[in-house]
C-alpha cells in the first residue's frame, strides 16, 4: 500500500507540476499571421421558427485564391455546437431562409462562376441546386412570404430587354478593338472602381417543382422610365449596385431603394427614395417623395407597418440616421404610404440596425462611446431607451425571429473575434452560440482597452481608449503611439479591428492611445457635424491634449519618445500634425490628403467636401486657405512614412506623390510605399504583413528600444 500511495503521491506531484508549468508561461504578443489566420463570422440569419441560425465563415489566406467562405448552421438553444452547412470552393454569402425555415438560398462564386450565383440548399439533405446562370450575376436574394418565388438584384446592361440582350452585349464589349471609358455625368469612379453603365435590377425567380429545372428569371424593371433616367441607380453609395429588396406581406410586389439624381452628385447632396414594384413587372412606383435619404425597408411581423431608416437632408456633411414607421395600406392593388412617424425622436445617435421585437417595440443598435449597443424603440413614439448598457465590445447586425422572441447578433470586442451571440434583454446579457480560435486567442496577451475623457481646450468632452502593449509592466517606460481613425464620421470602437489592429500596432511594446476627436459618431450629432468648416485644426488640437493628457495620468509613457499616424481621413490629420507641430519624432501617412484643392478635384466625391470647406475652392474661403496642409510646408520637418494604394480613388494617389515630394524637396527623412493592387485600404495578406512589419520597422528607427527602464521609478 505504502508504494501505490508513493506512486500515487508522484503521480499527483507531477499533474500539479506540468499544470502550474503550463499555466506559468506567459502569453505572448499578437503576431501578423495570428492577426490574419482567425476565422472571420459574418453576420447571422435566424430562422423564421427560431429555431436556428445560418451565417458565413471565411477562412482567410495569405494566398487569396486559397481563402473559402462557406455556410455555417448553429441551433439558436445553444445546446450543440456550430457546423459546416458547405464546402466549396470560393465565397458564399447573403443566405436566406424559406418561411417554412427548411430551406437556404443564398449568393455564391464556386468552380466555373464568372459571377456570383443563386443557390438553393435543402436542410433535410442533398447538395444545393445552382438556381441561376445570368452573365452579370445574382445577389441579395430574399423568399417571397409563400416560399414560392425568390427575389433578388442583377444588373443589366443600358437597353437590354432580356438575358439574351445581356449575353450579346457582353460579347459584344469583349470583342470590341477599343478600350475607353466614356462619361456625360458626375461621378465617375466609387472608391476603386469606375463607375459603370450596367444598372442594378429587381428580378424574380418562381422556384421549380421538385425535380424540375429552374426557369428563366423575371427582369421587373424591364424597359421602365425608372432606369431610363440618368440618375438612376441603387443603394450604396456613389457605386449606386446595391438595391435593398423586401417583399410586401401578400407578397404582390416588392419595396426597394432607388436614386434617381445620382449624376448631380457634383453639386447637390443627392437622395435614395423608396419604390414599389409589382412582383410581375411594370412601371415602379414612388413611395417617398422628398430630399431625404430612406433605407433598410422592413415590414412589421403583421404588415402592417414598414419600417425604415431616414437621414435628412438639411444641407450637413453629416445627419444622424433615424428610424420611422410608415402604415401601409394596398388599394385596388395600388399601395400607399401614410405619413412617417419618427420612432426616434430625441434620440441622438444613429440607428446602425434594428428589427422589430414584438408587437409594440423595435430593438435597435447604435454606437456610443466606443462601443455599439441596445435600444428599445415602441410605436408611441417615446425616445428609444437603453436595453442594457455595454460597458466593453460592440453588437452588430441585429436578426430576430420576432414570433419566436429570438434575438441574435454579432459581438466582439478588442480582445475578442466576432462571435454569434443570442440576446437574453430580460437578464441583460447574451449567450455565444458561435466562436472560433478560443485556442489561439487564449495564447496571446492581450490586454482590455482602458477608457478616460477630457474637456478640451474649446469645451467638448473628448473620449479616448488606452492600450498597453503586451507583458506589460507599470515600472517601466514605454513610447506612445497616437493612432488616429478615419471618417472623420466614424469612432474608435472596442472591438476587433483586421486593418489597424490595436494590439498589433503595439505588439513591440508601445502604448496605444485612440481618440475620437471631434467629428467622430456615437457622441450626438452636434459633435459630429463639428468638422463642418473646421475639418482639421480643433481635431488636431485635441489629438495633442489627448497625448498631453495620456503622458500627465500615465507614469508609464515616455514624453520624449512619442509618435502619430492614421488613414485616410486620420492621415489628414496626420499630415496637418506634420504642418503644426513638432511634438512627435515621427509620423505615418496611409491614404492622406496634403493638398484639400488636389483632393477636392481628383476624388470620386467632391460635393461633401465643398460643403465642409465652407464653399467651392475657386472661391478661396477660409478653410482653403487656412487649413490646407501644403499652404504650410515650409514648417514641415518631421520624418513620415508616406503609404497609399494605387487604386485608391476616395484620395487618389497624387496626393501622397504630392506630399512625398515636399517631403523630399525639403529634405526631411521620410519613406514612400505604393501598393500598385490596394484600393483605400490594403486588403491583400502579405501586402497587410508588409505594411505593419514596415510600420514597426518605422517606429523602432524614431523612438529607439521599448520598453526602458523608468528614471521616475525605483
């Protein structure tokens, strides 16, 4: 017995060892192929019962053409774990349920797909059968309420009557000796792209009987004055190739969202309206009629509200998105809208997505603060209250089965990827039905984002986010580097971020300080419409009081040995650093304006800008003049590395040839890199692993080796 409970005793003894060894080895730094390789979840699509949950997971690679999004099934009871609904090769997205919730259709681009297609997949078992082969492709498609039909958006070419027309003209185009891009109107290009003369269309699919082939889609544009119009174009920006759908409750037709003045883009803001068009095809008809712009059209589970999003046009760079509800009536087949009732009066912040959550309340999202949470909005047009607060990560993409009282999102937070999650409003919380590299997240030391605000220097509260880099220790000094987010209309968020990744940026051992400075959203609308006439120089002062601060209550950043970088607009004001102070030893550029007249003539939106600038640049106004960085060169001086995408056409390339050639002609040390296949954003994996090992390589040359052992400190 003696020698059984000996080796019992070594046994124990060396469990405990191995465990207190492993438990002991500290977690380390995030690492760009870590940054790269974690699954990304898309946005989850609850089943009419409730019952479950489909959503898209890519698989990323630093070899594109190696990368797969395939489909994704998870009971919404949370009792069995995830699994993989397909597996093919290419990308799946935008899946939909039938009403009777046994069937998927959903977008996909798979082996000998030009475009992407529709396809159909039965839950009860088989392969899922390729519904459409149209030479411009399918998307977004969307079941009809008896399950019969499948609506979905295409796109034509200018004067095509049918799929054969397209056919042709495709042909026709690729045949074709020449090779031009020809334009009468305003805009010609959307972010990397030129803007093209196909259009996006509505179409309709009757699904076949079992066993039967599919037939032929149903254009309901057809040859409609509609798309006759210069103007015309879908949802989505300048692009204009979105077209939101929605079936009406008796499923007769279907309401979309349409422009018609997209070509007076150049000197008016210009509007998205609502249509209704009848599910055989005809003339569609116009449901809103004002300057405002309407989205995200969503009929109430009894039909007979439709909700939608609203942004006034009331001559801002910058409105608040809200939400209003319209009845809804159908006579002698003709429908009509009542008036829109606001269902966020008084709320100040903007509706990123909502659904209804029973018969008196919509829940909706909205940011704040760095974070995005829960509203509760109801049909007596009281102002939304808080669901529950959030005081770390962000909800997104909100999808409820409202009859079942299912409530689904996606959440994540700076230390956490994105997860499926079911809302519980009642206990304040929420349960993860879907998570991937728990494994790998638990290997690295990522530490929570720290908050704190201060008035500046005009009387606004400015908020901000801490970030100490990995294997942390208070007692020594560390470099600080201000990160600056792009927009202006956007904000520095909790949350997991691929492009900028907070912990990346400071895996070498820098702080991080992010702050959303005037013109940032989630901090009312007032706050964001403060860049109007006042574009960089009140940002550009509190981005210094935020660093002034930071240094003031942290002992642990180093003063001497600091630095500051953004993109796009957060390069603006990167580059305004560069002409109003000395403070950083070095700065970073990526997608930054140097000369606001350049930018204003060369960019694929301009009317904004006009605006925000006080009035068009021949006539010269203050802002043109006073804050246009390269009015100021001559106190440029400090290092920058300068680095743009080749297709980007929000700040077109010349702007950063620009600035590099002042910052060459005055001599200052400074490093250009031009990524030829990047839009606004670099994209591609090895060229992201470039551009952060050549970012790292540009902060340890500036501000030397961190950490350093503290003088303040014993």
């Amino acid at each position: 017995m003696r020698k059984s409970n000996s080796l019992l005793a070594l046994l124990l003894a060396a469990a405990v060892g191995a465990f207190v060894s492993s438990s002991a080895v500290a977690a380390r730094a995030i690492t760009h192929e870590d940054l790269w390789l974690m699954k990304r979840v898309g946005a989850p699509a609850v089943s009419p019962d409730g019952r479950w949950a489909v959503f898209a997971v890519l698989e990323p690679s630093y070899d594109e053409k190696a990368q797969v999004t395939d489909l994704w099934l998870v009971p919404t009871a949370g009792d069995t774990p995830p699994r993989k609904l397909t597996a093919y090769k290419g990308r799946e997205s935008a899946p939909d349920w039938s009403p009777d919730s046994r069937k998927i259709v959903f977008a996909a681009k798979r082996d000998g797909d030009d475009s992407e297609q529709l396809y159909l997949l039965d839950l009860a078992g088989g392969d899922a059968v390729r519904l459409t082969n149209l030479v411009n492709g399918a998307r977004a498609p969307v079941f009809a309420p008896d399950g019969r039909r499948i609506a979905f958006v295409g796109s034509s070419y200018p004067g095509a009557k049918d799929e054969a027309d397209n056919k042709r003209i495709a042909g026709e185009r690729k045949a074709r000796k020449w090779n031009a891009r020809i334009y009468d109107g305003f805009p010609v290009r959307n972010w990397d792209r030129w803007v093209e003369d196909r259009k996006p269309r509505a179409m309709v699919l009757e699904l076949p009987a079992a066993g039967a082939a599919p037939g032929e889609p149903r254009d309901l544009f057809g040859t409609s004055q509609l798309v006759a119009r210069s103007g015309f174009a879908g949802a989505g920006g300048e692009g204009g190739d979105s077209l939101p759908l929605e079936w009406t409750p008796d499923g007769a037709g279907l309401v979309f969202v349409a422009s018609t003045d997209r070509n007076t883009a150049a000197y008016q803001f210009t509007s998205t309206q609502l249509w209704f068009v009848p599910r055989d095809g005809g003339e569609p008809v116009r449901l809103t009629n004002d300057a405002d712009s309407w989205g995200q059209p969503k009929f109430t589970s009894d039909g007979k509200r439709l909700l939608a999003t609203r942004e006034r046009n009331v001559g801002k760079t910058y409105v608040r998105t809200e939400l209003a509800a319209f009845a809804w009536s159908v006579s002698q087949g003709a429908p009509a809208l009542g008036e829109p009732q606001s269902l966020t009066t008084g709320f100040d912040r903007s509706v990123t997505s909502f659904a209804q959550l029973d018969a008196r309340r919509v829940l909706l999202l909205a940011e704040e603060a760095g974070h995005e949470k829960p509203f509760v909005a109801t049909f007596d047009g009281r102002s939304p209250a808080l669901a529950f607060d959030v005081r770390e990560g962000v909800y997104a993409n909100l999808s409820i089965a409202s009859r079942a009282g299912v409530v689904l999102a996606n959440f994540e937070s700076a230390t956490q990827t994105p997860q499926v999650v079911r809302i519980d409003l009642a206990n304040k919380a929420h349960r993860v039905l879907a998570a991937f590299d728990a494994e790998k997240l638990r290997e690295l030391d990522l530490p929570k984002l720290r908050e704190f605000w201060f008035t500046s220097a005009r009387g606004r509260r400015i908020h901000n986010f801490l970030l100490v880099p990995p294997n942390f220790d208070p007692t020594k000094k560390y470099p600080l580097f201000v990160v600056i987010h792009g927009g202006p209309h956007s904000q520095w968020r909790d949350q997991w971020v691929l492009r900028w990744n907070y912990h990346l940026l400071g895996a070498p051992g820098y702080v991080v300080l992010l702050t959303n400075y005037t013109g940032s959203t989630g901090f009312g609308e007032a706050f964001a419409q403060g860049v109007q006439g006042d574009p960089l120089a009140s940002a550009g002062e509190e981005l210094n009081q935020a660093a002034d601060v930071a240094i003031r209550d942290n002992a642990f950043i180093d003063a001497s040995r600091t630095c500051a970088g953004g993109a796009s607009y957060g390069g603006h004001l990167s580059n305004w650093l560069q002409a109003t102070t000395t403070r950083y030893r070095c700065l970073v550029s990526h997608a930054g304006l140097i000369n606001l007249e350049s930018q204003w003539a060369t960019s694929d939106t301009i009317y904004s800008r006009e605006i925000n600038n006080g009035g068009p640049v021949w006539e010269q106004g203050p802002v043109w003049r006073e804050q246009n960085p390269i009015r100021r060169a001559a106190a440029f001086s400090t290092p920058t590395l300068v680095t743009v995408g080749e297709q980007d056409f929000r700040v077109p390339l010349n702007n950063s040839l620009e600035y590099w050639s002042v910052l060459q002609r005055r001599q200052i040390p400074s490093r250009l890199i031009v990524f030829p296949e990047e839009n606004h954003w670099v994209l591609k994996g090895e060229n992201s692993r470039l551009f952060f090992t050549e970012l790292h390589a540009w902060l340890a040359k500036w501000l030397g080796s961190a950490p350093t052992a503290s003088q303040s400190r014993p």
